[in-house]
C-alpha cells in the first residue's frame, strides 16, 4: 500500500512540474535556395557557392565596400542561429537582417570586430529573406564565404519560388483592347500587360491546371492599379472564397493568401486612377513541389494523347479539329524571357504543350546554374571521336531535359571561315564534312535524351557584323556551288543523317534574301533535296520582312515573339498570300516533332531551378576537354616525369582561365571551376613546388613580367598559360595573344628553355616566339574541369589525341579571307570571294605553308601507315578504301586515320577534301585495319546538281591535311 502510495504522489508530483519539451535541433534552411549578390569577383566565384552545402566552393565580391549576399528560404521562418564560413579574405564589420518581403528589413545581428574563420552567430528574428551585408573588409580582397548558413525552425512548410500561373489559361472581365489580353498578366514578360476597361469591378483569373496549396500572390501593378481589390480562390470556377482583402497601393505587393484551389481570381472593387486597371504580371506560388504543368488533365477529348497509333495519324488526328487561330498558335513564340528563354503558349482545350526553348551549344545557357560547364564545341570537334562527341552530346541532353527543356538551341554547326568570327568556339570546324559528321554525332546524343535539337546557323553565317548583324548590310555575296559545296553540307547531313528535330535560321541576307525567306536554302536545299520532315525556327530577331515573305521561303516557326506568324499569318493567307496548304505542312513539321519526342505524353521532367550536373557529367567534360586537346609542339619536355621538382606557372589563365566563351553558349560552372593551378597542383603532389605568378594575361590588370621571369629561371619546368576571349556579336580585330602575352611567353621562355605553353583560345592563333619553346598545348576553351584535363595531359595520365578541325595561320595575311571586303564585309556586302577555297583547301591550292595545318595532332607515341589497298566502284557506285595504321612508339596511344580525296583537275576542286576519318587507339606495336567507303556523293561536285564524272580521282590516307603518306587512285567511269 505504500508503495502505491508513493508511486501516486511521485505521479502527481511529476504532473504537476511544467512539461519538458524536447528542443529540436536547428534545421538549415539556406542550402541550395535562391541567392543573389551585390558582386561576384568572377563567374568561378557565384553567389550560389555560399549556399551549396561544399565549402570547396565559395562567393567572392568585388574589392569594395559595401557588399551584400541574400538568401531567399521560400517562405517565413524563425530565426536562431546564423554560420559563417569565412575564406582568408573575411569582413570585419558585417550586419545580418531578416524580411518577410525583401524590401523592409530587421537588423538581427551586428558587429565591428568579425573574426573570421568559421562564426557561428545567435540570432532573434523572423523572415522570408536573409542578407548579409559587409561595410568594412579585413584584407585588401573581396570578401568571400564558403558557405553562408541559415538555421531556423524547419517547420514551415517552403513557398516555392516557382510561379504556377505562369503560362496558364487567363481570362478577364474586359480588356482595353487586343494588345492588353489577360494572358499577358501571366507570361512572365514585364514588358506585356493586361489593361482593363474603365469600369469597376473588374476581375482577372488564372487556371492552374489542378488543385495545388496556394500559399503567396506576386503583383506587380502597373500604374493604373487597383485601390482596393480580392484574391479569391476556388476549386471549381464557380464558388468562390476570399483569401485576402486589400488596399492596394501599386508597384509590388505580396498579398498572404492561403488555400487550396485550381483557381485564383482578381477582383478590382476600386480604381486608383481614371484608367482601367493594369497589372505587368500576376504570379501564384504554391508550396508543392510538383513542377507548373501547362498542359491539363486530359478529360478524354484528346485521343491523341497517349496514342500509340504512328505519328502521322497522331498529327491528322489533331490538326483535322484545330481552327485556324488554333494552328497559328503553334507557329510562333510568345515573347516570354521565362520560364525559358524561349517559350510558346499551350493550347489547352487540346492538350498541345507549352514548349521551352532554351540555349545553347555548350550545354544549358543563359545564366542558368546547377548546369556542368562542358567544353565549347570547338574543343569535342577536336577530339575527331564521333563515339566521344555522342557522349558529349547525351550529357547536354540530360541536362536540358533535367531542366525541363523541350528543344535545345544548338549545336551551332557553321564553318569557321575565317579565325576572327565572334563564334568559332561555339562551332565546330573549318571542313563541311568534320562540321556534319561532328553535328550528326551530337544532335544524335542530345536527342537520345528526349529533347529535340535546333541546329544553327542555315545558311553562311560567319560574320558576326556587329551592330550590321540581321541588317541589309550583313549581306553575304556567294556562288551557288560554294554554298552547296562547302555550306550546306553539314545542315543536309545532319537532317537525312542526323534527323535533327529542328533548325534555326540565320541573320545574314544571302545574296540579298534574308537567310529566313531563302526558299533555295531552306525548302529547297535543307528540306526537300535532305528529305527532312522538321521545322525551321527564327534566330531571336532574324525574322523580317512579313509573314509571306517568311513563311514561303521555308520558315515555319518565329521567335521569340509571333510578329508575323501570329495574325499576321492568318491576314496573309486571308489575303491569298500565303496558302492554306503551306500553313498547314508548317503546322505538321512542328506538331510532328512534338509527337516524336513525346511531348505530349510526359510531364516535363523539371524546371530552370533543377539541379541537374552530376558526377557522370563532370567526368564526360573532363574526358572530352582532354581527348580535345591538341599537342602542337613537343621537343620532350612532356610528358612530365619524376625527375621535375619543380614547376613554375604563370599567365592570368593559371588562376582565372578562359574556360567557355561569352554570348548564348555561354554555360555557368557548378559547382566552380577547376582552375590549372589547382589542377597541377592536386596532380602534382606534396613533392613537387608549384608556384604561380600571373606575369600577363587578359585577367592581369598589373603585369608582372619580371616576377614570372624569376620564378621559371629556379624551377625545372615553366608552364605559361595564354588565351583570347570569344563571344557572339563580336569578331576579333586580330589572332594575335593581347596584354602582354606574347612578352610574356617571350621572357619566360628566355630564362628557362623547358617552357611548355597552354593555349585556350576559340580558334587559331600566332605565336611569334614558337622557336623558342618546348612544348605549346592548345587546350581550347575546355570547360570547367580546365585544371584537371590539363593536368592529366602534362604528366601523361592522358596521351594527347587531339587534331586541329581549323588551320592555323602564320599571319594574318595569309588568310584566303585577308581582304575586309571578304571578312568583316565592306559596302554592304560580305565577299566570298575566295569561293571553294577555304581553310586546308586555300593553303594547298596557294602552296602556302599554314603554321600548323588542318587534321594536325602530335601525341607522346608516334604512328605509321600501311597497305592502302583502293577498291574500285561497285554497282552502287561505291568504292572502299582501307589502310593499315601502326603504333610505332612506345606508349599507348590514339590517332586518327583520315581520308581525302582529289578529283580531276578539269573538276575545278581545291587538291583534297576530306571525306573520312577514324579515330583507332593502340598499343605499342599494335595496327589495326581501317576501311572507308566512297559513295558517289563523296566524289561529286556541284553545277547545278551533284556530278562526278568520269576520270582519274587521287585517295590519300594520313593523319593530317599535310601529313598523307598513302595515295593511291580511283578510277571512275
């Protein structure tokens, strides 16, 4: 009884204690949201670093005061603890603030006397947005931050960043005319607005496509705004509830809304102005995680969806129920800089699709991060591994598809005409065959993904022009055989060979027809002599002229915008402009592609903010920026042994390469680049000193020639990095290394004869002071595993493989475009009058010696060929070709086998052409048999249409354009 007794009063005495609750520990709640910066040092130092979970990774600003780092959680939480992960160059006075909007905010920390290293800092507070912000910094650096660490209460559940309105089905209850419609509220463009009539009420709605938790409305009011006005919310249309009530006051304004519902409205109750109510955008977030979907649940009235009849009856099946608004609808863009940086509206009532477009040819663009950087084009088409280049491409693939992407603007596919075009990084070779085999290769990758590729530029763009880009004076003067012959082939190739999806046409005018109206390109050439079922779209801004002009001439789809192809379209054929029938094959082209890549049958696969890089990505950039390199000279220096000790590094490149070229294929590392210092360095180990001192470079604002000059004179080997930037809308003035480079190179070489010289440039190059160093390296632009490709080539980890897909010249004098008519174009004309005789084909025809020539690659093995053997034509009018190639040397290695052809000299052909290649590895001692065919097209020329006649053709087999030591002869009756 006792015992029950005390058992009872230790019972009433533990009730009667106040509850203790267990505490939980902080949540992170900054990694991997949002984050925006007042600077960044360079692109290898994003805000996106101080939030990415990896303190290998950091945010660095700009060398000023003040500077800011703000973070958005998603959604309002309490505050408890902030950390800090200060790098060396850290602040000593800083502030931290909290807001539940981002624009009223609460100081919840504050110091003069930072520390450094890592703080972990208590704060009281509340908010959506965190800033940091710095006023006085403790070194002479920027400040920077491996990571920036918000802790709070996790238990809210996230807003999401996303905006669920955003393309979804509008109405209103007026509009003040056609050019103000209520979908403009919803398109995320703030430069296209609804406008209503001047009348209250006034009310505006959005279908989100299903019921999702709304949990926060964006206005963004024009300046005829709403005084007082309702969000309410509904999950049929129908019956309506309140969420909030307001007093508006114009500008921004969130309102707190809360509520599930497939449908929020606007209701305007009074009008701050005389005018009708406006608003630029309408955003609704929810805080699903399911991505905005722009197509609605199929109630069964599209039997298309989900077919498996074949494509074609697919297409018959919806455009025998599509109206003719309903098929122009399909044809152009809408304008939209978001979510993608081309978007089209969907047709719900038939469950058509939004599509994304989105940049570029290296990989996903346009600022978009969690992407990998991979190397520019111009580096995979160096690597001559069709094999290789399919990787490359099925990586980009991913990527976009990670991303929610429908058609990737790329590969850019154009001949490097001349080494000073804004865009020879982003394509692939000088040569039509290399250019299509390489294009095929990649398209073929890309769309194994799910994603339909748009190949660029049609037709003979080379020439950047400046602020003459897409104006009459960019006006390309070209013969018909040098167009069928040199560019158009890789487009035919990749459409009856590659089955590329789409196209994209050019800025220039070709013989004075813009390229987007040339039917002789476009339908002729492209379509139909390519036996191609995709669809052209528009360059942003190629598109001019008129509706009839664009869509008989081959256009079918107009971007980013619908100027002509919206009602302008459906006026030209009203008109009689344009027929019935030629709308409708543009409408098939599109609708066709978007059946063939199950656009209609999948939800997208994720969105802009999608992490989508990973391990097997950074791999294929690494393997593609090595095997793309090229060892241009070699007096034994390399590969490096166990003997070096010691290396001295210096150029700007070493710390600050140039990794990726600037415009639409331009592609944000993630996570931060790998830089060669760091590369080597890792590579090297503890045993080696490597040392670094800038000395010049494109990124060095203080030379410091002597300091670099000192450093090579005590180290066993000096490694001098050099490069030029590229970038669309802008050609070179010149090949030539600027910033004191070349003195660089000069000086360095001067004091230490085993000087090894690292190249990342777009294109060709001078070197002056060739004779005076030990080894050069082209590297290219190789992305962001720089440091770590570049490594494995110096020390032998990779034998080197790659060929020159461009010429190098001595000078720029000896380029078959020297003349400024010819390149940049003079008069309002670009001259291409150097005709057939472009790249190796101008050095063998003059019999000029190149610095380097097309095809050329040195590699740590050697190689040696055997046995060509020349099968004659067949009854196809095929013949073979096949030659034995040797490793000579003594390491494993790859070369690449490549075949060129001369036809009579009667023909009027340059001496050779490439028409085949293979890349072969090999083990010491090791050959291997390679065999090509020859088809009639491989020996034909054009007047007029494709002709091979009768005669006597050269077969030369080697492994450069200079270097084709097996010839023998075709006989062709």
């Amino acid at each position: 009884m006792k015992r029950l007794a005390l058992g009872a009063a230790v019972t009433v005495a533990l009730l009667a204690v106040p509850p203790f609750i267990a505490q939980a520990a902080p949540t992170l709640l900054s990694q991997g949201h949002a984050v925006t910066a007042s600077s960044t040092e360079s692109a290898a130092f994003p805000a996106s670093a101080a939030v990415d979970g990896d303190p290998g990774t950091r945010w660095s600003s700009q060398a000023s005061d003040p500077q800011t780092l703000q973070v958005d959680l998603g959604a309002a939480h309490t505050l408890n603890q902030v950390v800090l992960q200060w790098e060396a160059a850290y602040a000593r006075a800083f502030t931290i603030q909290a807001s539940a909007d981002g624009s009223q905010w609460s100081t919840v920390y504050s110091t003069t006397t930072g520390t450094g290293g890592t703080q972990t800092l208590p704060v009281s507070g509340s908010g959506r947005y965190v800033r940091l912000t710095t006023t006085a910094r403790a070194t002479q650096w920027g400040v920077s931050l491996w990571e920036f660490q918000v802790f709070g209460d996790g238990s809210a559940q996230a807003c999401g960043s996303a905006n669920a309105a955003l393309r979804q089905p509008a109405t209103a209850s007026s509009v003040q005319s056609d050019a103000f419609p209520a979908s403009a509220a919803f398109d995320g463009d703030l430069g296209t607005r609804w406008s209503s009539l001047a009348a209250d009420p006034q009310s505006i709605q959005v279908d989100l496509g299903s019921a999702r938790p709304v949990c926060g409305v964006d206005l963004t009011w024009e300046t005829a705004y709403a005084s007082a006005y309702r969000i309410e919310l509904s999950a049929d249309g129908s019956t309506w509830t309140t969420a909030a009530t307001v007093a508006g006051t114009g500008g921004t304004e969130h309102p707190a809304v809360s509520g599930t519902a497939r449908y929020v409205r606007l209701t305007a109750t009074a009008r701050a102005t005389q005018w009708g109510v406006s608003l630029w955008e309408f955003a609704v977030h929810t805080s699903d995680s399911a991505p905005p979907t722009t197509t609605p649940t199929n109630p069964g009235g599209c039997p298309w969806v989900g077919s498996t009849a074949p494509v074609a009856d697919r297409v018959n099946q919806l455009m025998a129920v599509m109206s003719p608004q309903q098929k122009v609808k399909v044809l152009h863009g809408n304008g939209a800089t978001g979510p993608y940086i081309g978007n089209t509206d969907a047709v719900p009532e038939l469950c058509i699709p939004a599509l994304g477009l989105q940049d570029g040819p290296a990989g996903v663009g346009d600022g978009l991060d969690g992407v990998t950087q991979f190397p520019a084009p111009v580096t995979a088409a160096a690597t001559w591994d069709t094999a290789l280049l399919n990787r490359y491409g099925s990586a980009m693939g991913a990527e976009f598809a990670g991303k929610g992407v429908d058609i990737a603007l790329g590969p850019t596919i154009n001949l490097v005409r001349d080494p000073r075009w804004g865009r020879n990084f982003e394509t692939y070779a000088e040569d039509p065959y290399l250019a299509g085999a390489a294009g095929t290769a990649t398209i073929q990758g890309i769309q194994s993904q799910g994603v339909m590729a748009q190949a660029k530029h049609a037709a003979a763009y080379n020439v950047e022009a400046g602020a003459s880009r897409g104006t009459p004076s960019d006006n390309v003067i070209i013969d018909d055989r040098t167009l069928h012959e040199l560019y158009l082939p890789a487009f035919q190739q990749v459409a009856s060979q590659g089955q590329v999806a789409s196209m994209m046409c050019a800025y220039n005018q070709i013989n004075g027809v813009p390229a987007c109206q040339s039917a002789g390109v476009l339908t002729q050439a492209i379509k139909q002599d390519a036996g191609w079922g995709g669809f052209v779209g528009s360059d942003w801004g190629s598109a001019t002229g008129g509706a009839r002009q664009l869509a008989n001439g081959g256009l079918d789809m107009e971007l980013p915008g619908g100027a002509f192809f919206g009602q302008g379209l459906l006026d030209a054929v009203a008109r009689g402009e344009v027929t019935q029938a030629r709308v409708d094959d543009m409408v098939r082209r599109v609708l066709t592609q978007l059946f063939r890549f199950g656009v209609f049958d999948r939800a997208r696969r994720g969105t802009p903010q999608s992490v989508v890089t990973n391990a097997a990505n950074v791999a294929t950039a690494r393997d593609v920026a090595a095997a793309g390199a090229v060892l241009l000279k070699n007096t034994g220096v390399l590969p490096l042994g166990s003997s070096v000790k010691s290396i001295a590094l210096s150029g700007g490149d070493a710390i600050d390469p140039q990794n990726i070229g600037g415009g639409s294929a331009k592609v944000n590392p993630s996570p931060a680049s790998v830089n060669p210092i760091n590369g080597i360095r890792a590579r090297a180990g503890s045993g080696v000193t490597v040392s670094y001192v800038d000395g010049a470079g494109e990124h060095v604002q203080t030379p410091d020639i002597p300091g670099a000059v000192a450093a090579a004179k005590a180290a066993d080997v000096a490694v001098v990095f050099a490069s030029y930037g590229e970038s669309e809308t802008q050609d070179l003035d010149s090949i030539d290394l600027q910033h004191q480079q070349n003195e660089l190179i000069d000086a360095v070489a001067s004091a230490n004869p085993r000087t090894v010289v690292v190249l990342n440039t777009g294109s060709a190059v001078t070197m002056p002071w060739l004779g005076k160093v030990a080894a050069v390296l082209e590297g290219w632009y190789p992305g962001q595993e720089n440091g770590n490709a570049i490594a494995s080539l110096l020390y032998g980890d990779v034998n080197p493989s790659g060929k020159l897909p461009v010429s190098f010249p001595k000078q720029l004098a000896d380029l078959p475009t020297a003349n400024v008519q010819q390149f940049p174009g003079a008069n309002d004309r670009i001259e291409y009058s150097e005709g057939l005789n472009v790249g190796y084909r101008w050095y063998d025809s003059r019999n000029l010696e190149p610095l380097f020539p097309f095809g050329f690659g040195l590699s740590y093995t050697t190689f040696g060929f055997s046995n060509l053997v020349v099968t004659p034509q067949g009854t196809n009018g095929a013949a073979t070709v096949t030659a034995t190639v040797t490793n000579t040397g003594t390491r494993a290695g790859a070369d690449v086998v490549q075949l060129y052809v001369g036809q009579p000299a009667a023909n009027g052909e340059p001496p050779k052409q490439l028409k085949g290649f293979k890349k072969v590895q090999l083990n010491p001692g090791q050959s291997a048999q390679v065999s090509f065919p020859l088809t009639p097209r491989d020996l034909a020329h054009w007047s007029g249409a494709w002709t091979a006649n009768a005669g006597q053709y050269r077969v030369y087999v080697g492994d450069s354009s200079r270097n084709v030591p097996l010839s023998g002869a075709l006989t062709v009756s």
